[in-house]
C-alpha cells in the first residue's frame, strides 16, 4: 500500500511541476511580448518627437523640444537602440505590412 501512495504522491507532484512550469513559460513569453510592444510603442513616440536628432527632418522639432527635459533620461538609451538598427523606418514599415 505505501509504494501506491508513494507512486501517487509522485505523479501528483510531477503534474503539478508541469502545470506550473506550463503556465510560468506562458507568463513569461506574455510578459516578453508585453515589454517589447511598450518598447516599441516608446520608440515610436520618441521617433515623432525627436526624430530631427536621428537626421530625419521634423517640422514639429521646435514644439517637440519642449518636451526635451522630461524625457532627457529615456532619450540617450533610444539612441542607441535606434543607432543599433540599421534602417529604422524599412524595419517599422515591415511590422505594418508596407513594402
């Protein structure tokens, strides 16, 4: 009777590791494709705004340096981000279908 206890006791214990392990890969992957999506909903904005930093030519520039000294912090990591890709707008085009 005990090694039957034991042998439940341990498939119970091992369907609960994969339904844990199953729904913390989901979590993950979710929160993953979440923080990707906030990034590149903040790159977009940052590209409206200041994309005359970036050499891309913005009538709004003057209105847009306004907002300069609260997002001076997020502004020198999206240059680099952006100064990794190698072409910003063929990349977003792509996203949306645009070719």
């Amino acid at each position: 009777m005990g090694k039957i206890m034991d042998a439940l006791k341990n498939g119970l214990k091992f369907l609960a590791d994969v339904n844990r392990g199953f729904f913390e890969g989901a979590r993950e992957n979710s929160i993953r494709i979440v923080r990707k999506d906030a990034l590149d909903g903040n790159d977009y904005f940052m590209l409206l705004c200041f994309s005359d930093f970036l050499g891309i030519p913005s009538p709004a520039s003057y209105y847009t340096l306004e907002l300069l000294p609260y997002m001076a912090k997020e502004l020198e990591g999206w240059e680099m981000r952006m100064a990794d890709k190698k072409d910003i707008l063929s990349e977003q085009f792509e996203k949306f279908n645009f070719h």
